[in-house]
C-alpha cells in the first residue's frame, strides 16, 4: 500500500507547478485561477475544473490527490474552491508582520473582548444612518449593519463577526495584495489604527 500524501505535501506540488509556470505574483494566480475555471467560468473550481487544470499546469498529482486538496482548500465547505480559497491556499496565512496589524483592528472593535465582533461593536465606527437603502426606506440601519458583517465576512450569518471569520476574510485580502507595506498602509487608512 502506498503512503496517501498529506494535503500540505499535495499543495506544495501544486505551488511549484504554478511557479515553475510563472504564477507567482497575484496577476499571474489569477490568470491560473481562470484558466483552471475556463470550462464554465462560474469564478468556482469544482473537482473535474480542479483536477484537469492543475495537471494542465504540470502538477504531478493524481485525481484522489486534487480530490483531498480540493476539499483542504474549500474553507466555506460547499463543494468547490472559490478565488480567494484558491489565492489564500496557494499563498498561505498573512505572515507575522501583516497578522499584527489584522489583530489591533480586530481588539479595537472587539470592545467588550468577548471573541465577536457585533453591530453594537461596529457602531459610531460604521455609520449606517446615510446608507441609500435606509435613506430610501428599504431597509433600517439594523439590517445594513447585518449586510455589512455578513459581506465582511459573516460567514455563518449570525450577526457577528468571530476571530477566525476576521482572520479568514483578511487572508482573503492579505492575499490578494503582494507588498507587506502597502497593506499595512491600507490596515491603517481604513481602520485608523
């Protein structure tokens, strides 16, 4: 019997794959995102688009090797690898430096340290009162302000925003941006720490 590879070991032969191809930087992962998705271009990897793809792009697995890695990178667990899944998995967690700055904003609205971040937590920070749908009268500031934790990562819709829900929405992002720098400036504009 021959020893399963461990999804980090399957991963680590993908990522060279991509770079021995030239994706390394977020412009070219995403242009292996989108020639991976390129049979329906839906922006989500299912297992035949995942499995045809990577082998595409000479990664030496087999189909039960990009099954086990599919469903380690699928985080929202519906069944297929979106963007962000596929950029945070093949460019791994926020390093030390970003995490710092992903944390001071999470502790300065977590303001009662109970591990969530709630409506209540996001207030006078987020002003929903001139919204254009609570302006118009289509919703009340309640429901834009469940809106926003729900887009901001609210992954589980229970009107809170966990750590690990903020870790993971700003992998997402961490990921998408490929000076430390620059998003440390962008931590620091939007959150004014």
């Amino acid at each position: 019997m021959v020893d399963s590879k461990t999804p980090q070991q399957i991963l680590y032969i993908v990522k060279e794959s991509l770079n021995a191809r030239g994706a390394s930087t977020i412009r070219s992962l995403g242009r292996a995102f989108r020639s991976i998705d390129s049979y329906n271009g839906d922006r989500k990897i299912d297992k035949e688009e995942f499995y045809v793809g990577l082998k595409e792009y000479g990664a030496d697995i087999s189909k039960k090797e990009a099954e086990v890695l599919l469903d380690y990178l699928d985080t929202d667990k519906d069944g297929f690898v979106n963007y962000d899944e596929f950029l945070v998995g093949i460019r791994g967690k926020p390093n030390a430096k970003r995490q710092t700055f992903i944390d001071k904003a999470y502790f300065k609205f977590d303001k009662d340290g109970d591990g969530r971040i709630t409506a209540a937590d996001l207030r006078g920070v987020y002003d929903c009162s001139s919204h254009p749908k609570v302006q118009s009268g289509e919703m009340c500031e309640e429901e834009v302000y469940v809106k926003f934790l729900q887009n901001f990562g609210d992954k589980n819709r229970d009107g809170t925003i966990s750590r690990d829900e903020w870790n993971d929405y700003y992998a997402a992002v961490s990921s998408s941006i490929d000076n430390d720098d620059h998003f440390i400036t962008l931590m620091i504009t939007a959150w004014r720490l």
